[in-house]
C-alpha cells in the first residue's frame, strides 16, 4: 500500500492503492509511519498513485468501528501526522487530483503542499456525521486561519486548487509538484534541517529566540562561504 524509493537526495514515498483512491487503512498508516521513520534523505516526496492524492480513511475501517477501536484508530492517524510533521527534513506533499478527509489531514502535516491545477480538497468528515480526528482540528485553523478551517470543516464543502492557494492551504500550484521537492534537496541540507525545526519550534518565544541563534551561529561556525 505505500511504495518508496531513493532518488538522490528525496525519498519519494507513494499511496499504492488507486483503485481505492489511496484510502487508509490500519496496515497503510503503519507502513507509511515506518517508511518516514526509516527514511534519511532531506527531502520527503509524498504523493498518490492514480487520480487522487488519498481519499483519507478507508470508510470500511471507519464502518467498523466502536468507541474503544475508534480512539485506537485515530491515534495511529495522529502519529502517522506527528512523524511527517516532526521528520528531520522537509517534507513535501505533491498533489494532485483529490485530496479528502484524512488526506488533507495528511497534507497539513508536511511543510509543502504543492498542488496541480486538477487538484481538490475537502473535509468531509462531518457529511457523515464524524470530523477528521489525526490532528486537523489544529492544524487546520494554523494553516489557514479559523474562519476558514471553519467553513471548510462545518461545510465539508470541496474547493479547487485556485481556491485552496488563496486560502493558503497550497504553497504553489505546479504542474509537475516534483519539481518542488528537488528544489529544496539543491539547497544546502544542514540549514534545510536546522531551519525546519527552529520554525517547528512551539517553546516560548525566549527559549525559541536562544535556540534560533544558537542554530545560526552553528551554521556560520559551519558554512564555506
């Protein structure tokens, strides 16, 4: 269900199931869990196989589910989230087709979304009575702000790859999202990595201030200029 492979400087990591619209299920959150655990590249290229990113959930596990396996599951959707977004590099979201529920959520986590302009998103959750519970109930106000993570979550509404730019929830409508990925591996990795956690960094402003210096005369001490 998720297929990866080594390319230079970016482990380009893929949802293997089109004919599911690259639903995830238990086994699919676990693997793509240790594909990022495992990775050492730089640069993470998340992407969908077939005509859509992830279709998030597989609704047959969701149908499944009581209260107890319910909290299980959402948790190993949550640290499926936390490992991309805590992952020691850029991680770098190719989009293109549709992204819904879940695969927003997963989205959210990576540093980069880069859309296609066929890409569309949306959350879905609440058409069914539920919400997407693998942390974008707080990422998704981050990213885009709280009126509107507010009226695409109460809405479920979906929106275009023009509209989701304007809205910030894409960084860069592409036509090849690849291309974005190799652009952060030409940069130099070490400032890559040392940028991505002191902007990650969620400590107060003090200790963020200190780390930030600390982290910049470390790359100056460091740098062949």
């Amino acid at each position: 269900m998720v297929r990866t492979t080594a390319d230079g400087d970016v482990r380009v990591v893929t949802l293997d199931r089109p004919e599911r619209r690259n639903a995830l299920d238990r086994e699919a959150l676990r693997e793509l869990a240790a594909t990022v655990d495992a990775a050492a590249e730089p640069v993470i290229y998340l992407r969908g196989e077939g005509e859509a990113f992830c279709a998030g959930a597989d609704l047959t596990v969701v149908e499944a589910l009581d209260g107890e396996s319910a909290r299980e599951f959402a948790a190993l959707g949550q640290r499926v989230a936390t490992t991309l977004e805590s992952y020691d590099g850029a991680v770098v979201a190719g989009i293109d087709g549709a992204a819904r529920g879940g695969g927003v959520e997963l989205a959210l986590a990576c540093d980069l979304r880069v859309a296609t302009p066929e890409a569309t998103f949306a959350e879905t959750g609440v058409k069914l009575g539920l919400f997407g519970a693998w942390g974008g109930t707080r990422r998704l106000p981050r990213v885009v702000g709280e009126g509107d993570a507010m009226d695409l979550a109460l809405s479920g509404r979906t929106v275009d790859a023009e509209a989701a730019l304007r809205m910030g929830l894409v960084s860069r409508l592409v036509d090849d999202p690849r291309s974005v990925a190799d652009e952060l591996a030409a940069v130099d990795h070490r400032a890559l990595r040392s940028l991505k956690r002191r902007m990650r960094d969620e400590t107060d402003q003090r200790t963020g201030d200190e780390r930030e210096r600390a982290a910049f005369a470390s790359l100056v001490e460091a740098a062949e200029f």
